[in-house]
C-alpha cells in the first residue's frame, strides 16, 4: 500500500544560551570540613558558596562541601555517610528569577599541572548532563570526588593550596512550533525517451566510443548494459 501523502509539517526548536562560570579557591585548606547533612533546612558549618555569578543569560552559584555531605536517603545507612565523609561535594545552585529554567551543565576540575591537559580526558573530573524543570534547590554531586585524590598536589587539581571548579552551562528557552504546508513531491516529467536521444546525440558524459565504418558513435555504458544482453556480457566479461 503507498504511503499517504504528507499534507503539513510541525516543526518544533527551542533557543539556548552557553556559557560557563568558574570558581577559583586559592586557599582550599582554610574551608570547613564538617560534612553536612543536606536535609536540615538552615546553612551549616562545612557548606562554602561562592559568589553569584552570571552565565548563559542568567544567575548561578557554586556550592563546595569540602567535608562531603549526605542527604536524607543517606542518612538511613551509616555506612553509606562514612563513605560520603571521604568524598567532595560540589552543586551548582540557580539564583536567577525564573520558575522553570530548562538547564543542561557539567561540572569539572580543572587540572593545574603544565604536563596535564586542562579540561580534558584523564586529567579532569567531569560529571554531565544534568537536566531538569524544578528550581529552589542545588544539583550537583554529594560524591564528586575522593577528597584524598583531589588534595594530593601530585594530581593537578589542587595546586599551591588553589582549587579551580569550572561549570559549562546552556539553558533553553520556550519550545516554538511553526506548521507550514508540505512541500510537494517531486514527480520527474515524462520525457525518458527523448532525454535518452539527447543524451546520445550530444555525447554528453559518454564513457565509451562505438566504431562502425568510418563513423564513431559516442555512447554510454551503463545504458548500453541495461538495454542489451550482448553489451551487458561483452562489459562483464575480461574481454577488451
């Protein structure tokens, strides 16, 4: 059964914006080390906020546990928050106005080591995407990085006592969609027979010459192959 022809077309695209914000933490040792329990509802100790920064057409925050954090699914295993108390943990937080901002991001340390590259492959820990439609709250990760592997200096991540977080950000705007009517098909006119004779009386793209007597006929072999079973064996064949 034939397809149904296509009548109108939707299209759907949503704007964007990129942009990256980077923290620089020149002396990492002096932050608290209290890990936190991210289920009480004030600031504690051990958390550490940057300034508000602005990337991507909007308005962001870094968040450091230097001493790790757990949060209310944690707390239920005593096992799981020691495993967390060895670990940083690091969230991007919004502070812009809006109630619900589409956001992909990754977050990675930037390796500070000449030898090492800098944002990239093995020498960089980096954590992406994350998406999501709820705002008021950070997202990040409790677990981002051993905190023994971040503070041996011999890594890159944390030099002369500095700690360099750098976030990729892109938010998306409103999806727009547009319908406009299908383009028609395209239907080839009805002029085989006379393409072909002049294919053939001007040599156009002709790839073979054809000798009888004195005349030479300029000629094409794909068409000679598929309208005549001599030429189709000749041309298949090793003979020349």
């Amino acid at each position: 059964m034939a397809a149904a022809p296509v009548e109108s077309v939707c299209k759907t695209k949503a704007t964007s914006k990129t942009g990256a914000i980077e923290w620089q933490i020149d002396a990492w040792s002096s932050l608290p080390d209290e890990h936190v329990n991210t289920d009480a509802d004030d600031e504690q100790v051990g958390q550490t906020f940057s300034e508000t920064m602005q990337a991507a057409g909007d308005k962001w925050s870094i968040e450091v546990n230097r001493g790790g954090c757990s949060d209310e699914d944690d707390t239920e295993s005593e096992e799981v928050v020691e495993r967390n108390k060895k670990y940083v943990a690091i969230f991007l937080h919004y502070e812009g106005d809006s109630e619900a901002l589409r956001t992909k991001y990754s977050i990675t340390l930037v390796n500070q080591l000449p030898d090492r590259e800098d944002d990239t492959g093995n020498s960089s820990v980096t954590f992406g995407q994350f998406d999501s439609d709820t705002f008021g709250k950070q997202f990040g990760w409790s677990a981002f990085i051993k905190r023994s592997d971040l503070e041996d200096e011999s890594n890159g991540w944390k030099v002369n006592d500095r700690v360099i977080i750098r976030i990729a950000i892109t938010t998306f705007g409103d999806l727009e969609s547009t319908v406009a009517a299908a383009a028609p098909a395209f239907t080839p006119p009805n002029t085989v027979t006379a393409d072909l004779k002049s294919l053939l009386a001007s040599g156009r793209a002709s790839d073979i010459a054809l000798y009888c007597g004195p005349r030479e006929f300029n000629a094409h072999r794909s068409i000679l192959r598929a309208r005549s079973p001599y030429f189709e064996g000749l041309f298949s064949s090793s003979m020349r």
